[in-house]
C-alpha cells in the first residue's frame, strides 16, 4: 500500500474527477460515509455530535458527514470556523443542503471559542492534508479548546494541524482519538512523532482506484507485500534452508551474538553457526545447543591476527551477519575491513559494525549487504545529528541506499527498508516492548535467518523486521509491555511464522 504526499494524493483526486469521471461531490459524500460508518461503528453508544468544520474540502467532508449523523439519529451540530460566504464548490453545496436539516450551524468568531465537553464525540474537519504552516489565532485557539474539551476526537483524514507531507509536528494539533483517512495512508499516520496524534487510523476506499496513483515510492509494508512464507516439504532437510553465520561479541557483550544467533535460528535457518572470539567460545556452547560455535582469534574481542579461520570457514556460507557487540577497538576496526574486503558472501552489518564502517568499504559492499542501524548510528555513519536524521529519514535512507547499492533497515518507532532502487517501505508493526537492549540484535537475527532459508536480501529484510513487530504485539496478549525480554520475542516468533503461512 503507497503513503501518498499532498500532492500525490491531489493528482489521485484530479485523476479520478478529470480523467476517469467521478464528479468531486461523489467523492465526498463517499469519504462522509465511509468516515461515519468508522464512527458509528467505533462509538456505538454516541447519541451527540460537534462537527468544527473549516472553509476547504475538509471542511465540506465534515458538512456531508453532518447529515449522514443526522440521518443516523445523532443529535449534531455543526461549527463552522470561516465566513459562510467563503465556502464554495462541493462545500457549498453540502451548507446549503444542510440547512434544510434538523442540525444547528454555528459560526465560529475569533471573540469566542466553543467548548466540546458536552458532545459524546467532536468531528474535526477543520484543515486537510494541504495545510503546510503552523495554525496560529483563533484557529489554534480552536484546536486548543478541541484537545481539552472534548470527550472523544475523530479527525476526517488528518487531525488539523497536521501536515501530509510530513512526520513532524509543524505547530499546535490535534490529539485525535480516531483518524479516518481516504483511499490511502500520508506520512503523518504512519510515522512518529506525528502519528502519536493521529489515534487510531482506519483506511477507507472512497472510489479512488488503483491505477490513479502514480509516482509513488514510499510504501506501508503489510503482509500482503511480503514474500511468501509457506510450510516446509515433508522430506526437507537442513540443507534445504542454508547455513547462517552469526559474528559477535566481545567481553561482557556476548548475549548480542547469542541472541542474534538463537533467532536466526528459531525463524527457520537450517544450520545457524555463531562465531566469537575465543575467550567466549565456552559461554557460547553452553548457552545454545542447537547452535554450533566457532572460536575465533586468541583474545576475548575480534582482531584482524587470527580471523583467517573464520574468512576460510564463511567459504560456500549463506550468508552471515556481524557487528553485534564486537565493541569498537581499532584492531576490531581491522578484523571488519578484513572480514568485509576477503569475502563476497551477503552480509548484514549492525551495531558497533556501523559504528566501525568506513567509505572506502560501501563498493566492496554493494549489492550484497544491509546494514541496520538505530538512528545515532546513522547520523554517525552520515557524520550529522540525530535531529538532522529524524527530520528527513526517508530521503536520507533511501539516498544512502541508491548512492552505495546498500539496504538500508533504519531502526526506529516505524521502520525505514530502504532499497538500491529507491523504494522504501515503512514497517509500523511492533509494541513499546521493543524498547529494551537486545531488540536490534533479535532483528539481525531474524534478517540473517531469512537470509539463509534463500529469500532475496531485501525481502529478508522486510520479513526480519515485520516479523520482529509482530511477534512483539502477539507477545503482549499475556505480557506486561515493561517485562518483556528479547528471548520472550524470540519465542514468540512461531507465532508470526503461523499468522504468514496461513497467509499464503
């Protein structure tokens, strides 16, 4: 499913009125049902309703859907918050039908803001998707006596405020208990921080078909756009679904490679093999049995002297993954553009790897790895803030990706895979459980084991951190969010591998 800018979503709209011939006024009573029929549906015991409607068409959606709560037997009101005089087209017309309805329409002045506190429900219909500058006056005063009045909010498309071309919060907002949104998600739905004030959002068709979207990169990964996951033949046998090798550790930070490695293992790699340096060897044997170990070098952290065994042992490999807790000593700087220059086998970097990459590496590394960083790794990586990473993820992520043919996981609330071929999708599975060390580790995990099984790297990578999400909302349903544990998320991987090949 495409997230649509404001401009993307506008040439839809045009395209469908123009082109295909949907009149505009079909399309907004379309958006007012669908809009309350998530209403009724959401808030089945509503008898009253405040609709605050603006002067564009937003504002004539929340006209229409006035009536359609009308004709449903709740008590409404209309606010409208611009001249009657200025509301034109579609709006207009649904004004004017509205008069001849059983519902009050009050005009908003700037000399005296409204309260919301005695509605059931407050329809905010106040600004579009197009709105592109923080609300100031008497409309942020509005939207400011929305948020602290009223019992219930449900924004029509986008919570006023808002801006679609964007996951920032550009100025004052509203905090919406409900979004419902038309023909296709926009960025502040789907990614934080904007998303936190969009509530629950629902996606309705409002006729809008497919083929009147174009020019869309940027996608919303769901199940129906990852690969197949289906049961395993009958006579399979581990050398049917590969052999993983997991690279990490250094002393005290050796759970990141065991619990990358156990999670390969559990999402299906055939044989999964964790290497470490050699002072850890014993606590990686005795920890997990299914998974074989290989000792490496003479110390207790990576260095280039000693990891020929492990360049020679990776020879005919599926795929392995490092940089989990391997620590950033300069000789572990050297056993990495060892590891990355004597080797052609895909590779997923994550962690102190980023944290260790250097420029001259991307060529050696293209077209055959994925790198998986949380957002200070790859302002690190990039050499800018954090704050300069969050305000332009997307373009960065997917620059970065095109410009070195690396894919690029950006670990975050909402997920960022970004392809060679300048997709991206934005994976918002997952709970706050995920908020806890050893999560990203469970995902290179997942990616590798993927990997392994021969899933192209790029879907490895969206199955790994869907799969990742998903098994930290399954786990919830008998877990405290605060108490989960990254083996707890492991263990629940079976789950989502049921939930996909059912799905199949």
């Amino acid at each position: 499913m495409e997230i649509l800018s404001s401009f993307q979503m506008s040439k839809a709209d045009s395209f469908t009125i123009n082109n295909i011939g949907i009149p505009s006024a079909v399309l907004m009573e379309n958006a007012a049902g669908a809009f309350v029929r998530v209403l009724l549906e959401k808030m089945p015991e509503m008898t009253t309703a405040a609709v605050v409607c603006g002067s564009g068409n937003n504002g004539g959606d929340g006209l229409a859907a006035a009536r359609l709560l009308c004709n449903a037997g709740i008590h409404t009101d209309v606010f409208l918050a611009c001249d009657p005089e200025k509301l034109k087209g579609d709006a207009l017309v649904n004004l004017n039908i509205l008069k001849n309805y059983p519902v009050n329409i009050f005009v908003i002045t700037d000399d005296e803001i409204p309260s919301f506190e005695s509605y059931d429900v407050t329809v905010d219909a106040l600004f579009g998707t197009g709105l592109n500058r923080p609300l100031s006056g008497y409309p942020e005063e509005l939207v400011h006596s929305i948020n602290l009045s009223s019992e219930f909010t449900a924004s029509m498309d986008i919570p006023s405020g808002l801006c679609g071309d964007t996951w920032l919060v550009i100025g004052t907002a509203i905090d919406a208990d409900l979004t419902v949104t038309f023909a296709r998600p926009k960025f502040p739905h789907v990614m934080y921080p904007a998303r936190k004030l969009c509530g629950e959002v629902i996606i309705v068709d409002i006729s809008i078909p497919d083929f009147a979207i174009s020019g869309c990169h940027t996608y919303l990964l769901t199940p129906d756009n990852l690969p197949v996951v289906t049961p395993r033949e009958p006579d399979s046998h581990k050398g049917n679904f590969g052999h993983a090798v997991v690279i990490g550790g250094s002393l005290g930070k050796s759970g990141a490679v065991l619990m990358a490695s156990r999670a390969c293992a559990v999402c299906g790699a055939g044989l999964t093999t964790a290497a470490v340096p050699k002072a850890l060897i014993r606590t990686a044997e005795n920890s997990n049995p299914e998974i074989m170990s290989l000792p490496v070098g003479e110390g207790d952290f990576f260095a280039a002297e000693g990891s020929d065994r492990l360049i020679d042992f990776l020879e005919g490999k599926s795929v392995a993954s490092v940089g989990m807790g391997i620590g950033t000593n300069e000789a572990t700087a050297e056993f990495l553009d060892k590891l990355i220059s004597k080797t052609e086998i895909p590779l997923i970097i994550d962690a102190d790897g980023i944290n260790l990459l250097k420029k001259k590496q991307f060529r050696k590394l293209e077209g055959r790895c994925a790198i998986t960083p949380h957002i200070g790794e790859f302002a690190r990586l990039l050499g800018i803030t954090t704050d300069e990473v969050n305000r332009d993820r997307i373009n960065l992520a997917s620059k970065f990706a095109c410009d070195n043919g690396i894919i690029v996981v950006l670990k975050s609330a909402d997920t960022l895979i970004a392809l060679p071929n300048g997709l991206v999708f934005v994976d918002i599975s997952g709970s706050p459980a995920l908020s806890k060390g050893g999560s990203g580790d469970c995902l290179t995990g997942l990616i590798t084991g993927f990997a392994a099984q021969g899933y192209d790297l790029d879907f490895a990578c969206m199955l790994g951190s869907f799969t990742l999400g998903r098994a930290a909302e399954l786990v919830l349903e008998t877990m405290n969010e605060k108490t989960v544990l990254t083996t707890d998320i492991i263990n629940t991987v079976g789950r989502v591998l049921n939930e996909l090949e059912q799905n199949a």
